[in-house]
C-alpha cells in the first residue's frame, strides 16, 4: 500500500459520499459498498490500524493517555457488542450501530505520525469535504423540488429533509466563507474561487434554512461572528470593514427571505421548544434506571426504546450523542465518550490558533452531535474529527506553513525562539541547511 496517497483515497470516498450517498442510508447500495472500500483502503494505508495494534500489546504509544484510548474503543466496541449479542436484539440494529462507531473513531483510527501529510493534502481533505456538503445540499434541492430563493416563505414538512441534516453541509456552510476571506486576494483568480466558494456556502445555509434547522443556523450565526473577529485580529480591520459591507448588502438583497426565517424559527422554537430532546432523555434515563446493570453498561449495541421523539415509536438512535451513550453503554459509555471528546479537544486546542476556520467549523459539528441532532451516525462527522487528528499530526511534525498570513509554521517559530536565545552566531556557526 501507497502510505503517502491514503489521503487521497479517503479524499476520493468523500466526494463519493457527498455526490452518492445519503446521510442515514436506510438500504446501502452499490455506492455505499464503494465509499467502504475506499474507506478501508484508506485507513489501512494510512498505518492506523498498525499502530493501534502495537498500542494495544504495549509496543506503540508509551503515553498513559494514548494507552487509556486505545483501551477505551476496545471496550466501547466489544462491551456493548456482547451486551446486545445477550439480549438478542436485531442483527441489522446491532451493524447500524457498530458501523458508524467505527466511523466516531476515524480520528484514531488513521493516527500515524509516519502518515502525516503537508498542509496541502489536509486541506485537500477539508476541501473534499466542504465539496461533498455543497454536492448534498444541492442533491436536497433537487429531491425536495423547492428553489434556495424560497427561504423564509413557508414553514413546510416538505422542505424538511435527511441531506440537511448531514453535517458536512453545515461544515462546508462555516468553513467555506470564512476560508474565503482568508485567502481573498484582488486578482481575478481569487475573486472567481471566492464567489464560487460563497455560491457553496449560500446553498447549503439555504438548504439549512428550508428545513428550519435552528442550532445549525445559529452555530454557523456565530462560527462567522468569531471567525471574521479572529481574522480581523490576524490580518487587520479591512477583514471587519469589508465583511461587515458585504454581509450589509446581502442582507439589503435577501431581507424578506431573512425576515421570514426569523419569524419561523420563533414559530418553531414556540410549538415545539427543543423538539422533545429532555423528555427523549428521561425516557432513556427512566428504562437503564430500571435495570442495574443496564444503568452501568447500557443495553447494547441494537437496542431499541420508545423514543417520545418519534410518537412513542421503537427506534434505534436517539438524537444526542450523550442519550445515545447512555441507552447503549451505560453511565460508563458516557463517561468514556466524554474522555473521548476531551482527548480530541485537546489535540485540536494544539492547533486551534493556527487554522480557527476549521476549529470553528468542526466545533460547531461537534456541538451539533452531541446535543441536538444525531449527525453522529453519519461518515460525515467521523471525517469531520478525522480532521483533527490529520491537522494535529500534521502540527506535531512541524509541517503546518503559513497559511495566507495567519499561521505561522512551528519549525520556524522555533528557529527563530533558538537564534534569539543564542544570538547571531547561531547563524554563523556552520554552513548546513
């Protein structure tokens, strides 16, 4: 295998997915198997799975933190897994939860300090990505039948549909804008991928809109809010004056579309509150309480329960990350996808000041799974986090460069640190590179 090109591949399977697939696929297909292919292509390439391997008999990461994940996916695979194997729930239930759980651990899953890759493929990957949110809210319009102009008109279960929910297009509806500013410059070129790049975003916000998504909505509000404040700290006030014009005349252009969405969102937010959310966690709460046993370990992966959600229909997901823990691992599955998340973070606080753009992108991702929306299931969020760990990597060696004036590389801030430290004769000293 190619170890330098797993990116590529994984890149590939991204747009596969995002032109191809569907976030909950109810009967994977043809495509579906392809997009695995690619994907288990790609994860072997990149010499995860090795290093994983190594860790897991003591011979890879010496750190107790690596060591404790490593051990935590391996509970949280096989626990659950045997506790639904013992209760006998459908087979079909137990692989629509193993799978995406493979898909949660991505980020761990390709970690190979030997597989980090430049900063050009990173964003190749984060491209790729933003590319397939743009290609599924375009699909959205196509199966929904409604215009991206409709926004605002009518609140309507009809423009109400799974591909905006996947969040790849709330990824691609933050971080295409604001890379965008980033790297605008006033030449033709620039400007052409710029306005290419805000038609992409403005799909997806529509597609967002349509269907009334309002924590989508109001994390991409202030991802742009943070975003041009940090850019216009990094690269100056022209970022706030000139962001400010523009968001000035799309608001004059679209102001009764933006009203009407406003009105709706309130509608919506007064009819139904946070849409059954906390009644959907006491349930759960109220059925492991019943059981001590479930209450620690959960009832497994395929478990089902009569989600309030959904009518009191028997379902197989709930729709946040922490009631989902809960119902199919326990308090302990809780606690450990928590410690998860936490050792994600700080691999991403690492980098965060380098590339804020994606931070905010996949914060507000992250944000989304594990309290709103159950996005977690998708390939999408998994490649969403996968990006922390590819960008963490890629910082750890010193192959993070300046990216349009706003990241400084790590190796030459260290060179830099050591010649004021030593003074000009570090220069002198020899003729190397």
């Amino acid at each position: 295998m190619n170890r330098g090109k797993w990116w590529l591949v994984m890149a590939g399977a991204l747009v596969l997915y995002g032109a191809a697939s569907e976030p909950f696929p109810q009967e994977p297909g043809l495509f579906e198997a392809a997009i695995g292919l690619l994907l288990v292509y790609s994860v072997a390439a990149s010499g995860g799975p090795l290093c994983l391997m190594r860790t897991a008999v003591g011979r890879g990461e010496r750190s107790w933190v690596g060591r404790s994940v490593v051990l935590l996916f391996g509970c949280f695979l096989l626990v659950p897994l045997l506790v639904g194997i013992t209760h006998g729930w459908a087979p079909w239930d137990v692989t629509r939860d193993v799978i995406p759980l493979l898909y949660l651990f991505l980020p761990l899953l390709i970690l190979n300090r030997r597989s980090a890759v430049g900063k050009a493929q990173t964003d190749a990957l984060m491209y790729a990505l933003a590319f397939g949110g743009v290609l599924i809210a375009f699909r959205y319009f196509l199966k929904t039948g409604v215009s991206p102009l409709a926004l605002g008109r009518d609140y309507s279960p009809e423009t109400t549909h799974l591909f905006a929910y996947d969040p790849s297009v709330v990824f691609a509806a933050i971080v295409l804008p604001l890379k965008a500013i980033e790297r605008f410059r006033c030449d033709i070129k620039s400007m052409a991928i710029t306005l290419v790049m805000l038609v992409g975003a403005g799909l997806c916000i529509s597609a967002l809109g349509l269907s009334f998504l309002r924590a989508p909505l109001g994390l991409t509000v202030l991802a742009y809010v943070v975003g041009i404040w940090w850019l216009g700290k990094r690269r100056g006030k022209a970022v706030w004056i000139w962001s400010g014009v523009f968001a000035l005349i799309v608001a004059i252009a679209i102001h009764k579309q933006l009203a009407g969405l406003v009105h709706w969102l309130a509608w919506k937010t007064g009819r139904y509150g946070v849409d059954g959310k906390f009644e959907e966690l006491h349930a759960v709460w109220s059925l492991v309480r019943g059981s001590g046993g479930a209450l620690v370990y959960g009832f497994g992966w395929g478990s089902v329960f009569a989600d309030p959600v959904n009518t009191g229909k028997l379902t197989s997901f709930a729709h946040s990350l922490i009631t989902y823990s809960l119902l199919k691992a326990g308090l302990i599955g809780v606690a450990g996808i928590l410690a998860y998340l936490a050792w994600l973070a700080g691999k991403l606080g690492a980098w965060a000041r380098e590339d804020m753009t994606l931070a905010l992108g996949i914060g507000a991702v992250v944000i989304i799974g594990l309290f709103f929306q159950p996005v977690f299931k998708t390939l999408s969020f998994g490649a969403i986090l996968m990006l922390i760990s590819v960008r963490w990597m890629q910082w750890e060696s010193g192959k993070l460069v300046p990216n349009s004036a706003v990241s400084v590389d790590k190796s030459e801030r260290t060179r830099q640190a050591i010649k004021s430290a030593t003074g000009p004769m570090t220069g002198t000293a020899g003729h190397g590179p």
